[in-house]
C-alpha cells in the first residue's frame, strides 16, 4: 500500500512539472520571456476548470501507470503469453469498440444528403483584388488566422474567393472576468516577433490589392470579455490603463502599415457602459496616431444602444450572430424570413447615428442547428450529438446575400472564420465555422462576386428542397 500511494504522489508530481514546462515552453515560442510564462502558469493555477483538467490528465496518468505495472507483474509471473491474452481481452478489445463506436456515431452524424455544383466561373484568378470595393463601398471581408512569414498560397486562396478585406487579429490577455488588469509586456517600444509576422502579412496582403483591417481581440482564459466584472473603480482605472496601453501599441501598428479600417476594441460591454469617458478620450488618443477608418465590434445582443461614441467613428460595428430560425435544416425562405426583424432594427440605427453598419462578425456553422444559435462554438465531442449540415451553412450565407449585402446603409462583412492551414480532408466532416473547401466557400465567391444590384441566388436549388 505504501509503495502504491507514493507511486501515486510521484505521477501526480510528474503530472504537474509536465503542464508546468509546457505552459513555459508554449508561451516563451509565442515570444514571451520566461517571467511571463511563470506568471501565465501562476494565473492558471486557481482555475477551477484548470484544476479539473489537470487533475483529469493525472487520473489517465495514474490509470497509464497502474495499467503497466500490471503487466509487468504479469509478465514476471506468467509470461508473455498472457500478458498479450489479457492485454486484447482487457484493453485493445474494449478500447477498440469504444473507438469504432465513436467513429460510427460520428460518421452516422456527418453523412449529408447533398450535393452541390462548384462554379468555378465566379472565382478570381487574376491574382490580384479586382477591387470591387470602388464600384460600391461594399468591404468583402474575411477574418483570417494562420499567418507565416510567407503567405503567398494564403493569399491566393482568399483572392480565388473574391475577398478583398482581410481582418488580422492580434491578441493580448487576461485571466478571468475578475482580472483587473491585461497581461503587459516588458516593452512596447519595440515589435515583437508575433507582431513582425502580422506586419509582414499586412504587406504582402497590400501588394495583392487587398485592404487590411486590424481588429485585435482581448482573449481571457475564462470567462467573456463583454461581462468584465470589476469590484472598484480603482480596479476598473487599472483594467482600463492597461487596455489603453495594448490598443495604442496595435493603433501604432495600424499606422505604421498603413491599414484601411482599426477596430478600437471587440465585445467589451461592461466597460463601454461604465467608462464611456475614458473611451471617448482614448478615441482621441487613437486618431492622434493613427489616419485611418475607425469602428467598434459590438455584439448583437443590445451592446450596440450603449456605446455612446458612434459619432466619433466611422462604422457601426457588429458580431452579427443574429438568431435566424427556430428549427434546424431549415429552408431558405425560413432563414431569410428570420432577417426581416433584425433589418428594421439595422436600418433605424444605421439612421438614428447617421453611420453605415459593418458586420465585423458574421458566421454560421456547418451544423443543422447553426441559424438558431450562430454565436455558439462547437463542443469537443460536438460529432457524438450535432448533426453536420453543408446544406444549412451554404443556405445561412445565400440568405445573408439575398436579405443584407444590398441594403443602402449596409457597409460590407467579415466571415469568421478563414484558416489558412484548413484542409479539403478534414472539411468533409467538419461541423466547425470555417467556409473553406464547403459550398459556403463558393456562396461566398459568388455574393462578394455581384454587384449588390444584381445579386441572386446562390445555392443550387435542384439540391435539396428550399
């Protein structure tokens, strides 16, 4: 029994030096000093959801262990004849079935009846923006993750596409929802090797024609960003001052790369409501250094009536996940129906601030249940219980076309998400929000293809019943 518990003690010291050195390691790659990631383990570890994921990796540790020891003993006592006996009946046969059931289900889940025609005839292959923009003021948006050094393939993709704006999206930190403060840097005098490759990819997205749109994004270990929860105002002063330190850094940037449109912040509800003051001044600050378009990515929940300095920019911004139908697979007359609320609503803002409305955001899942709850993420084991639907996600975007992209006060979108490493593979079966290599991608061309005046309808309807 002793010999058991201190095996146990060891694995769980094991355990914790092996996150510990990965967390180092993962934040010093990502250009961080060793201080900086001592510190990010240090603010991780009185996570609750830190603490049950460690602790869930140490039981498969302990289990890993106990499971060897076992056979080990075995192999002494009886030979290898059993062991191997008692290794298939024990372990390979059940963790087999367990495999085979999971991909049964999951395949079951990503089987779709459908098919759709790829017209190729709508893509850009001039290798340059065709510059569309000019004819309408319309911004055919993608964010994009996934920038190298060298992106000339990237590129290219998105351009086949007809996109000619490109969201690059920084991120800065904080731990939790009660963090008075973001994660600072030793220096912001200089650029970091993160920030070397976003410039880098902005230059080579300019020389392709493509406008660029810096929209950096607080990232918390838990938590949301828009319900920020802060005990003082002291502590809001703190949280506020070390914001205003990472987006001057990123409207530096903006300026130095000459980019055409600067998100000031992304879903930050509680402070646009408290601090409406420091965000006016901090408005001023921006424009001081930086020449260019500005806006702000409200979320569609109501953030947009409590931002107070839509007149100091020049985009009303919104994470458009609208809720657009209350059942799953759904037509696409249900899903443009579903547009129609939201529209008046658009329309009387876009009036009432005297601005055009820019979906920062704007996404849909390949899920039969995504134009009910656009905003949610798919979970690890999402396969096991969604249902995959292509048809849904290429309706979802043909609606948005149809229902949004003429609108007079409409000033254009960005798609989340577009990763550069996507492949055509592991597209078949993705219930995720990226386009790529989905019919979403060829609506998509297509919409960003027509002149607002002329857009018509994307999605083959000898598909599947509309």
């Amino acid at each position: 029994m002793k010999k058991l518990l201190r095996a146990a003690l060891i694995c769980y010291l094991l355990t914790w030096l092996g996150i510990f050195l990965l967390i180092v390691v993962l934040a010093m790659t990502r250009d961080r000093t060793l201080w900086e990631g001592l510190t990010l383990f240090a603010e991780l570890f009185p996570s609750p959801s830190f603490q049950k994921g460690f602790h869930f990796l140490y039981g498969i540790v302990f289990l890993l262990f106990l499971l060897i020891r076992y056979f080990v003993r075995t192999f002494k006592k009886q030979g290898i004849r059993v062991v191997l006996k008692r290794l298939s009946l024990f372990i390979i046969l059940p963790v087999g079935l367990l495999i085979l059931g999971f991909k049964a289900i999951a395949h079951t889940n990503t089987v779709e009846d459908y098919a759709y025609e790829w017209d190729t005839s709508v893509e850009n292959r001039t290798g340059r923006s065709k510059n569309l923009f000019a004819l309408d003021n319309k911004q055919r948006g993608m964010s994009v993750f996934g920038w190298q050094n060298e992106n000339k393939q990237a590129i290219s993709d998105l351009l086949n596409s007809n996109i000619e704006w490109v969201a690059v999206i920084p991120f800065f930190y904080q731990k939790d929802e009660q963090t008075n403060a973001i994660n600072m840097r030793d220096s912001y005098d200089r650029w970091s090797r993160q920030d070397s490759t976003f410039i880098k990819s902005i230059a080579q997205l300019h020389d392709k024609g493509l406008r660029v749109h810096l929209k950096p994004h607080l990232w918390m270990n838990s938590g949301w960003r828009s319900n920020i929860n802060l005990d003082s105002q002291t502590d809001w002063n703190n949280w506020f001052e070390s914001y205003r330190t990472n987006i001057l850094h990123y409207a530096r940037m903006a300026e130095e790369t000459q980019v055409e449109l600067f998100c000031i912040g992304t879903e930050l509800k509680t402070s646009v409501t408290q601090q409406p003051e420091k965000w006016q001044q901090l408005i001023k600050e921006i424009k001081n250094i930086y020449t260019g378009k500005l806006t702000y990515a409200a979320n569609w929940d109501g953030e947009y009536e409590e931002v107070t300095f839509w007149d100091e920019l020049d985009f009303i911004g919104l994470q458009a996940y609208f809720p657009l139908t209350e059942t799953e697979n759904p037509s696409l007359e249900e899903i443009e129906k579903g547009w129609d609320v939201h529209l008046r609503m658009l329309e009387q803002l876009s009036a009432a601030c005297n601005k055009p409305i820019l979906f920062t955001e704007v996404g849909y899942r390949s899920s039969a249940k995504s134009t009910i709850r656009p905003w949610e993420w798919n979970s690890l084991f999402g396969k096991l219980y969604q249902k995959k639907s292509h048809r849904t996600q290429a309706l979802a975007y043909d609606a948005l076309f149809q229902k949004v992209w003429s609108q007079d006060w409409f000033a254009g979108m960005y798609i989340w998400q577009w990763q550069t490493r996507s492949s055509p593979q592991a597209a078949k079966n993705s219930l995720g929000f990226s386009p790529r290599f989905k019919p979403a991608e060829n609506i998509i061309a297509k919409g960003f293809a027509t002149h607002p005046t002329t857009t018509q309808s994307s999605v083959d309807s000898l598909s599947l019943p509309r």
